[in-house]
C-alpha cells in the first residue's frame, strides 16, 4: 500500500518498488504481514466516506481536516487504508501547511472526475476549516468547565461556604466571557467559509455558462432558435396541463333527495297536463255527463219520509235534471 502522506515522487518510487517485490511474494509472505486488507471491502469504506462528505458540500471537491477524515473513517490506521486507495485513484490528496503549527488535511474530489491540483485557495480554507474546529473544541470545554463551576457554587452553598461559592460565581462570569469571544470568533470563520462556497458555486454556475455558450456556438445554433425552443416547451406544458385539467372528475352536485323528488314530481305534472290538452274535446263532454249521473243518483237514493211536503217536488226535480241530462245530450251531440 502507497504511502498517502508522503510526496508524489515518493509515492511513485514506493509504486515501482511494490511491483517489483510482488512477484517474488509467495501466499505465506502475504499472510505473515500484520494487517490485510480487502479490496472491495476497502473500496466500499471509501465510497461510503465520499457519500458522506457530498452531503455536507455541495461542489465537486472539498477539503477537510486530517482529524475529521480519520474519525469518519473510523480510525487512523482506517484513515490510512483509505487514504491510500484514494490516492491511487487520484481522488484524494493529502495536504499540509505550517502556520505555527502542522496543519493537515485532505483534498477529495466528490466527482467522478479525478481531484483537481493543490491551490493556495485549498491552504486557506484547510486553515479556516482548522480553526474552526478548534474553537469548537474550546467552547466544548469552556461549557463543561462552567457547568462544573455552577455545580461547586450549588455545593459551596448549601454547606454554607459564601467565600468559596463567590469564587465558583466569578468562575462562572468568567467562562461566560470566554465564551461570548470564541463565540464571535468562531461566528467570523464561518463567515469567511460560508463566502468561500458561495465563490465556488459561482465559479462552477460560471463555468456552466460558458460551456454551454461555447456549444451553441461550435453548432451555430442562434439565440432565436433556443428561444423557439423554450416557447414550444411553455406550450407543450400548457397543453399538458389543459389535458390533466380536461381528465379531473366533474364535481358530483350538491342536492337534497327531496329536491330531487319535488323536481321529478314537477316533470310528472307538466308532462301530464299536456297529455290532458292532446286528448278529444269530447273527454270534457263525458266528464260532465258522469258528474250528473252521479247527481241524480244521489237524490234518487234520498230516503225521504212520506208525509214531507217538499218529497214530491224533490222527486220530480230529479225527473227534470233526468231529462235535462236526456235533452242535453243530443245538444252537445249537435254543437
């Protein structure tokens, strides 16, 4: 395995070398080294690791501390392992710069492509990203030292020690201080990086546009074109759209049982009535026949005593409506 923290010249010697030693090595040489390791076991680690770190950047490559790689991949001698394969795939880089102490890191690219070269640009933000860490690390330590102090004050207290839980207090005003400067510190270097990606983003956007740009002029495709373009896709989208809208279910009404019955009994009137108006006009004449049979009838049937003084005029005005309705007869018949 290649060296990952060591030059590339180096690396390129230590490559030569394992060639020429591997033909030489029997199964029992490889089985007596101290650590093997699995190809496809390795390759998964480090695809699992560029997962992780695309989800917290959003360009093609990022730089991260030497600490931070190991700790994702899950110790140093992991790191190293890992490193090494990616190295090897030229997709990641090691780094390092001294600002008063040795800083490293790692340049990994997230892309299929292969990890760009160095650039002072990647120093700097390796020593933001450090610092960073750093004051994290100290507002860690800041925050359990004042929760410390706030427990011997709470102790001091109730054993009646004042003079000690006054000192434990300004320990505690102290660290909030403390704080409050790591804090703004911290806040400033987040800042700085936060203006960094932003940079790069434009960069890539940029770049993004001139590509693009350069394609349109290697095919002479003019502005009008792409611009007839975009209209025909607005109105396909439109059309798509009036389509789904036509395929939506109408909306079911909103009407009562009994509305619907009082409707349906209108129909059946106003359909019924002109049944009556198509019919013979002599349908009228039997009406009025029947009505003074029925009359008749009922003043025949009358029960009346003998010794009434109205009985016979009664009879004989039923024999008169019984020979009207006989005279009347022929009349309509004639009319």
């Amino acid at each position: 395995m290649v060296g990952p923290y060591s030059g590339r010249l180096t690396q390129l010697f230590y490559k030569v070398k394992s060639l020429m030693n591997r033909s030489t090595m029997s199964p029992e040489s490889i089985l007596l080294e101290d650590c093997l390791i699995l190809t496809t076991l390795l390759k998964e680690k480090a695809d699992e690791v560029i997962k992780c770190l695309s989800e917290s950047h959003w360009n093609s490559h990022c730089v991260v501390t030497r600490n931070k790689f190991e700790s994702m991949c899950g110790g140093q001698k992991e790191g190293y392992a890992v490193l090494s394969y990616l190295s090897g795939c030229r997709k990641g880089q090691y780094l390092s710069t001294n600002k008063k102490e040795l800083i490293e890191g790692i340049k990994v690219s997230l892309s299929s492509a292969v990890v760009s070269g160095v650039s002072s640009l990647d120093f700097d933000t390796l020593h933001l990203i450090w610092t960073q860490e750093k004051l994290q690390q100290q507002l860690d330590v800041i925050d359990r030292r004042w929760e410390m102090s706030r427990q011997s004050a709470l102790a001091s207290l109730k054993s009646g020690n004042k003079k000690l839980a006054l000192r434990h207090a300004k320990e505690m005003k102290l660290g909030i201080e403390n704080r409050e400067k790591c804090n703004s510190l911290l806040n400033r270097v987040e800042e700085v990086l936060s203006v960094i990606a932003n940079v790069e983003s434009t960069k890539q956007v940029t770049g993004a546009i001139q590509i693009g740009a350069r394609v349109i002029k290697e095919n002479k495709i003019s502005i009008e074109e792409v611009q007839l373009c975009l209209e025909e896709l607005d109105e396909s989208i439109d059309s798509q759209k009036q389509v789904e809208k036509a395929l939506e279910p109408a909306p079911s009404l909103d009407m009562e049982d009994e509305d619907i019955e009082e409707e349906f009994r209108k129909l059946e009137l106003e359909i019924g009535s002109g049944n009556l108006k198509d019919l013979n006009p002599e349908a009228g004449v039997s009406d009025s026949e029947g009505t003074d049979q029925s009359l008749a009838d009922a003043l025949l049937n009358l029960k009346l005593a003998d010794d009434a003084p109205g009985s016979g005029s009664a009879i004989q005005n039923s024999g008169l409506l019984a020979k009207n309705k006989e005279s009347n007869g022929p009349m309509l018949e004639a009319a």
